[in-house]
C-alpha cells in the first residue's frame, strides 16, 4: 500500500490512538491480552481494523456527545483528513474500530 506523506502520518497516529485506548481500557482486570491490527487495499479504498479481546463498553456510550477526546479525535480525523468513516463494534468481550478511507490515485499527486 502506497500512501502520501500525509495519510501515513494521520493512518499512524488514528492507529496509535486505538491501541493507546485498548491498552488503557480494554483489559483491565487482566494481565494480558490480544489486540489485532489488519490492513486490507483495494483498487480504490482502503480499510484498516484495530480488534482487541478486551472488556466490552455499551454501544450507547459510543455517541459523539459521550465519546471520549480520544474517539472524538480520530473521528475527526478519519472524517477530515481520510475523508473516510470510523465503525466501531463492540461486544462483552471484544472492541473493533474500523477505518474505511479511499485511495488517492498517485498519478494525480505531484
């Protein structure tokens, strides 16, 4: 997967902010834990998962108004800078937040 400059650097730091959060509030309670980082290209979109095996959150806490500064972040930047869309999934024992995002065509880039 071939990014501009730009994207990798708001992909790095959407994915650093996710595992931050899985690793502050996923598995507490707990010693150790799994967290899965997948990143799949097509021709002209891209998505990229971050998956933990940790503690569930109500998906009615997920709202804009009571997200945390962390989601609310990499909300805006998914939306602003990606021009793409966040997809959280969450169940008593996992969290998945997916990043849906087009491909900007590198011959276009100069």
């Amino acid at each position: 997967m071939i990014l501009t400059e730009t994207t990798a650097s708001t992909v790095a730091l959407i994915v650093n902010e996710l595992v931050q959060n899985s690793l502050k509030y996923a598995f507490k309670d707990r010693k150790q834990g799994q967290i899965r980082l997948k990143i799949e290209k097509g021709a002209s979109y891209s998505w990229i998962t971050v998956q933990d095996d940790g503690c569930g959150f109500d998906n009615k806490k997920i709202s804009r108004a009571n997200s945390g500064l962390g989601l609310r972040l990499i909300s805006s930047l998914v939306q602003s800078s990606l021009k793409g869309e966040l997809f959280i999934e969450t169940g008593k024992r996992w969290n998945q937040y997916k990043i849906f995002f087009s491909m900007p065509r590198l011959d276009n880039l100069k």
